[in-house]
C-alpha cells in the first residue's frame, strides 16, 4: 500500500431498543475504529434501527450516521392485548424486510454487526440475500428469540459467557467464539472524590448505590423506601429512582430526621456521573441484567441483586445466581421478597468490610475488560479488509 492510499471498510451495525442491546454496540464501534486506524484502515459506518429506539438517540449523540426502518416484535405472552400488538406488527415486518434489503444493497457493507432486539432481523436476513458476513453478538446466556433465528446463518456468533454454546444449534457450534460483554471504557476509571463534591456526599461512611435501571424499578424503590430510617443509620445512600419516582422518594427524605436526611440522595437518573459512582460505592444495590452484570464485574463491585422476574427464559435471575455462586453478589431470588431481606443482606455486608473486599475480588475476577477488543478483531477479520485473528492474536478464545 502506497503512502497516502488508505483503504476503508463498511460497518453495517443493527441492534438496540434497550440500552443492553445498544451501548455493547457502541463501545464496539469505537474498538473498530481505533483497531482499523492502526492499520490504516478509514471505517465508515451506519447504523440502523428503530426510530424510536434508544439506539436511534444513541447514535445521533455520537455522530453515527443512522437509517430506520419499520420492525415487529412477536410476543408470546399469552393475552389479548399482545396478540392485538402481534397483528399489527405482521403487517410492520414485510415493510422492514424491504427497507432493511434496500439500505443493505446501497450501502454494500463488508461487514454487518448484530447485536440484538427484534429490529436486527430484517438486516441479517439481508446480510444473507447479499452474501454479506454477520457477526452475531449475544449479550446473555441463553439466546433471544432474534438471535436464535440469526445463529443459523450468521458467519461468526460473538458470546458473553462460555456456557451459551450449550443454547446454539448443533451446526453453529463451529462458529462460536467467547468474546466477553464489551462495557464503555470509561466506566473503569472513575475519580470517587468528584462524587462526593457532585452530590454532597460523606467520605468515609459507606455508600450504597442504588439503581433499578434508567426508569427507575417500582419494586426497589418501595423496598428503599421502606427500609430508609434503619438504613441510613450505618449508610448514606445515593439512589438512582427514575423521573417519575423523584417526587415521591424526596417526600420520603423529607419525613427523615434531619440527621438521617442527609445521608439520603434521590436523583432521576445517573449519566456521565457513573463510573465516578461506581469508584465511590461500597455496594451497589440493582438488577441483574447482561450489562449490569458485565458492568459490575469490570468495576469489581460487591453488589445485593434484585432479579426481574420474570424475564425472557429467567435469564436475570440465572445471571444472578451466577454471582452469587462465585462469591460476588448477594441475590435475592424470591419473586416477591420483602423489604426486610434487602435490609438483612445490607446490613451483613455494611458490618463486615472484608466479605465486601472479598466480593470486589471475586467480581473482578468474572470481567472481561478486553471485550470490546476482542469482538472488534473478530469483525474485522470476517470483514477481509483487516485480518486479526491468527495465532499470535489471541485476545479472545474460541469455543
């Protein structure tokens, strides 16, 4: 290659509608792009989704070019509202067979990157009609539906964790590799000091980090709630509780003692500010979705799981148990546990500092900070533009 003559390579990504879907996406964008450009490669990419999609607002913020098209979604719940949705959106999924196989025909990508949620269908039933690679991503341990019909004919299936091999067909086995969950890299380096100052907080007495996801969770927020005056008695909690829980959850503080009311710190949502909270909390109280889990063993951080239940095929409460079991969460795995648990777990976790330093231990010991990594050198080899994946390149392993 001349001097001046730099190839490029054509990234087609799809996925999103959640942020476990998306911000894997996202993160493995930058990889690509940082691995392409050390090896002179330009990378143009696009990104398509639904227009109502987290992914359509997470792209624009970060100046990814990005196309919708129509998408529909079967629900198997078994009642007349979901079946209502499944009609109406039989008539969605033709249109975005349509949409998706025209934007794949124009756009011509060497690669296209899946990385779940029922709109990556159409674009990798497209990759197949143009003889294009896809690289399946799958964030949990057992398939969804989406990537179940995907893992057929997908060139590479890119896995969070070892034991979903087991949920593959027979004849994608071959095609497998373990590559990790990727999370945004900042999130490791996070500056706890600037946390205090953000939110008023107290330096040297313990910090809880309570999240139910960017909405908040109805059941961990009535569960907080109720267990605040004994709590916040060895604690001081910083609560992510979702817009519409805020009114409700800073009357709540107000009722405190005023002692105890300044320990006690509801916020709406929690953006750029994370990995400094992570850096600062002691213990994190959440669900226990693939991002979470991927997010709290990158950090190392002891944490009290809240499983959603149900989930697609009680995957969260699995992934909770998974913690549990290696000694880096606490999991509360009852479908309708009582407040006084969640205050029972905390309270042996906030009297003994070295179960805590224990657990960070044996988080960290779960994550995988090369994730990104490692799925990125998998897309760009099955690109054919940059190839990575030989022997002395072994940043990822295959199973």
């Amino acid at each position: 290659m001349m001097a001046g003559d730099r190839r490029s390579l054509r990234l087609l990504v799809t996925g999103g509608g959640t942020g476990g879907h998306t911000y894997p996406a996202l993160t493995t964008i930058g990889a690509v792009r940082e691995r392409a450009a050390a090896a002179g490669v330009d990378l143009d990419v696009l990104w398509v989704g639904t227009a109502d999609g987290l992914e359509a607002h997470v792209s624009a913020e970060n100046g990814i070019p990005f196309r919708a098209i129509k998408a529909g979604k079967l629900r198997r719940r078994p009642n007349l509202r979901e079946l209502a949705s499944n009609i109406a959106d039989m008539f969605r999924i033709p249109v975005g067979l349509i949409q998706a196989a025209s934007i794949a025909a124009r756009y011509r990508p060497d690669v296209v990157l899946s990385t779940g949620g029922y709109v990556c269908v159409p674009l990798g039933l497209a990759s197949r009609v143009f003889g294009r690679p896809l690289v399946m991503h799958e964030q949990i341990t057992a398939l969804g539906l989406a990537n179940r019909i995907l893992a057929r004919f997908a060139t590479r299936i890119a896995l969070t964790h070892p034991s979903s091999i087991d949920h593959l067909p027979g004849s994608a086995r071959d095609r497998a590799v373990v590559t990790g969950n990727p999370i945004r890299p900042h999130l490791v380096h996070g500056d706890a000091t600037s946390v205090w100052e953000h939110f008023g907080l107290t330096p040297g007495l313990p910090l809880i980090y309570v999240t139910g996801g960017a909405q908040g969770s109805r059941q961990i927020n009535t569960m907080i709630e109720e267990i605040l005056p004994s709590l916040l008695t060895r604690s001081q909690v910083l609560h992510q509780c979702g817009a519409g829980w805020i009114g409700q959850l800073a009357q709540s503080a107000d009722r405190l003692p005023e002692e105890l009311r300044r320990r006690y710190h509801p916020v709406p949502y929690i953006g750029g500010e994370l990995a400094d909270v992570f850096a600062a909390a002691d213990i994190v109280v959440s669900r226990s979705g693939a991002g979470t889990i991927a997010e709290l063993t990158a950090v190392g951080k002891p944490s009290v799981l809240i499983p959603l239940v149900p989930s697609a095929g009680d995957e969260q409460r699995q992934n909770a148990r998974y913690l549990a079991e290696s000694g880096a969460a606490r999991a509360i795995l009852e479908d309708k546990p009582g407040a006084d648990r969640l205050l029972a777990e905390l309270n042996a976790l906030l009297g003994n500092p070295g179960d805590r330093a224990a657990m960070a231990w044996a988080a960290k010991s779960l994550g995988r900070l090369d994730a990104a990594d490692a799925l990125a050198r998998v897309i760009l080899d099955e690109s054919g533009v940059v190839g990575f994946l030989d022997a002395g390149d072994g940043g990822h392993r295959t199973v």
